[in-house]
C-alpha cells in the first residue's frame, strides 16, 4: 500500500501538471499563492546568498539570528499579541506548547475531529484527556462540568477546520471557562485567512482574551514555511525555557525566514487579497448552492464534497478531468473515513475557472 498521494508538478499559481497534463488546481492550502510570488522568491534567495542554507544549531546554543527575532516581531505585531515564538513548522508549535506547559493542566478538553497534531499534544500536555463532540457547545459543557471542582482545564481545537472550513465557537467556550482555564487554537487555516486583517479566527470569532494561545502555520496563507505560537509574555517565556521542541531543534532555513517575512509584508500591504479570497469563495459557494449542491454554512474558502459510492468518485473525478481540473481526493484525518473531495479556493483563481469548477460539480 502507497502511504503517499501522487505526484504534481506545479506549474504556476493556479495550475499544476499531472500525468503530463496542465490542470487547474483547487486543492493545497496556498490561499494567496504567496509560495510562487515573485517578491518571496527574490527574498529567499536573497537570503541563500546572504546566509546560507541553515545556521546548524538551535537557538538556545548557537543557531539564534536577529532575523527570527524580526520576523518574531513582526508576527506578534501582525496577531496583535504580546509575544511570538518561531518554530520549525506547524505541526510542531502545539507539541511546543505541550511541552511548556506540561504539569499546569488537569485535564485537556478536546474537540473530537481536532487535526492530529492537536491530538498528539493532548496526549504530550499529560493531562487527562477528555473528547467532546465536535463544535458542540452543549457537550463541551457537560463534559467540562463533569470535571470535577479541583479540575484546572486547558481546551485544545482547531481554529477553521481543514475539512470543510468551519470554524470552532470560541466565545461560547470562553464565556463557560473558569478564569484559570487556557484556550489553545491551532489556527493554521484561520491564520491569514479568517478575522480582521487575517488576523485569524479569534478575531474572527470577536474574541480578545488572555487565556487564549493560537498557534499558527507560515506555510499556508502566507506561503512559506516554519510555525508560530502566538500569546501572552508568559507563555512565550513557558515555551523558551521547557519545550524541547525549540530548545532541541534547528530552526527555520534563514532563507525561509526571510521568505515568510517578505510574505507577511505584502499581505500587510495588499487587503485586496484577503477580499479577493472570499469574494471568490462566496461566489463559487452561491452557484454551487443554485445547482443544488448543499454545503456547509462555513466561512472558510473549502468546499467538500463526500461521494457516496466509490462508483461516484469515479465518475465525479471523470467529470472534473473532462473539465480539465485536478480531482483532488483526499484521506485526512477529521475528514469522512472514505475519503473526500476538498477544493480550495484561492485569491488568484479567475471566475472562469470557478465557473468551470461549479459546472463539473452539479452536472449530472
């Protein structure tokens, strides 16, 4: 059994060769398209020539550089937090954050379809683990009473889900948390996506609270690479001293560093972008919902579509090479068992490429 998905070219923003074939591509999680933007190109290799490949030693030793502190800065800045901590990627920030704050919670409520790497810091945090179903305010709050009086809770979810873009109530959970709870959001699709000037989706959500730790990805909406934990001084200075995930680790490539924040400036500086992305996605949603697709009521630019049969993933993946569009079927970890279509939609996809996906989906 092959454990990995085939191969692609990419071509340029919106396509990618497969086969030998230039097909539009709705899938990946390169919102703006920001990993092939000229700008970021340049400052990566930029950055090569500046500093080489990597600094071979992690940051508690030898391997610090007045760039990760920058872009540090700069992320905090952006997420309107007090601090950030650069991390190799995002799958490693809530193991990061497991690891410093280990010993401080009793039990860990977490949302059931949470992304694996959540899951693997519930189990790292050593705390008592405690599922709630998913999105589902009135089980989270029947499981956090059950807790007991003595509890001190932390709860772990996504910010927007991957599989179909719907995002967690973080106020509702927030407004039933004890004052010594902890709120941690793994935003690595709400980041840049979601909220006030992407700031992602606790400002989505109108949450400005404290006790809330999101964590993000530079590798999706800002097209880069590395990860961010993103919060209060305390929890920053928590992840520096106990998590072996940064103390242990080589950081971020200087020239992705320096990609991610060439990035992070032309987000900042280009809203249109972030307009542009839902402006697409809402129009692709509003004609599928017309040719009687039903679909989440979600904010995110996903769209999932769960065949019943293999007979019709078959004929639906047909009907999309016909059309010349990439059929991208996925087995992910919160998504149906069977497997799934998600099409992402970008900021750069053009509406006759949205139209051209919307016909192959509701033709029959």
């Amino acid at each position: 059994m092959k454990h990995t998905a085939e191969t692609l070219q990419q071509v340029d923003r919106v396509f990618v060769r497969r086969r030998g074939r230039r097909l539009v591509y709705f899938a990946g999680c390169d919102y703006y398209r920001l990993a092939s933007h000229p700008r970021v190109l340049a400052a990566v290799r930029r950055g090569l020539k500046a500093f080489g490949l990597n600094v071979a030693s992690s940051r508690k030793t030898t391997g610090n550089h007045s760039l990760y502190e920058r872009l540090e800065r700069e992320l905090a800045r952006f997420f309107h937090a007090q601090r950030a901590v650069l991390v190799d990627n995002g799958y490693m920030t809530n193991l990061a954050v497991a690891q410093a704050l280990r010993g401080e919670f009793t039990h860990v409520l977490m949302d059931a379809r949470s992304h694996t790497s959540v899951a693997d810091a519930a189990v790292l945090l050593g705390a008592t683990v405690v599922p709630f179903a998913h999105r589902d305010v009135a089980d989270f709050t029947r499981q956090l009473r059950g807790l007991g009086r003595g509890a001190r809770p932390i709860v772990f979810t996504d910010g927007m889900f991957s599989h179909d873009g719907s995002v967690a109530p973080l106020a509702e959970y927030l407004a039933v948390l004890p004052a010594r709870a902890a709120l941690l959001v793994d935003d690595a699709h709400g980041a840049g996506v979601l909220g006030e000037a992407g700031q992602g989706t606790p400002s989505h959500c109108g949450v400005q609270d404290a006790r809330v730790i999101q964590t993000v990805t530079l590798s999706k909406a800002f097209g880069a690479f590395g990860g961010a934990i993103v919060g209060s001084r305390a929890v920053a200075e928590a992840v520096l001293a106990r998590s072996r995930c940064f103390t242990g680790a080589t950081p971020v490539p200087l020239p992705l560093a320096a990609g991610a924040l060439e990035a992070l400036h032309i987000f900042r500086a280009n809203p249109s972008l972030q307009a542009r992305l839902h402006a697409n996605a809402a129009w692709l949603k509003e004609r599928l919902r017309a040719g009687g697709m039903e679909l989440p009521d979600a904010p995110g630019p996903i769209v999932p579509v769960i065949p019943v049969s293999a007979k019709e993933a078959a004929r639906l993946k047909r009907r999309l090479l016909a059309a010349g569009i990439h059929p991208p079927f996925i087995r992910y970890p919160g998504g149906p068992e069977g497997g799934f279509f998600r099409f992402v939609v970008s900021s750069e996809h053009t509406r006759a490429q949205l139209a051209s996906l919307a016909g192959a989906l509701t033709s029959r």
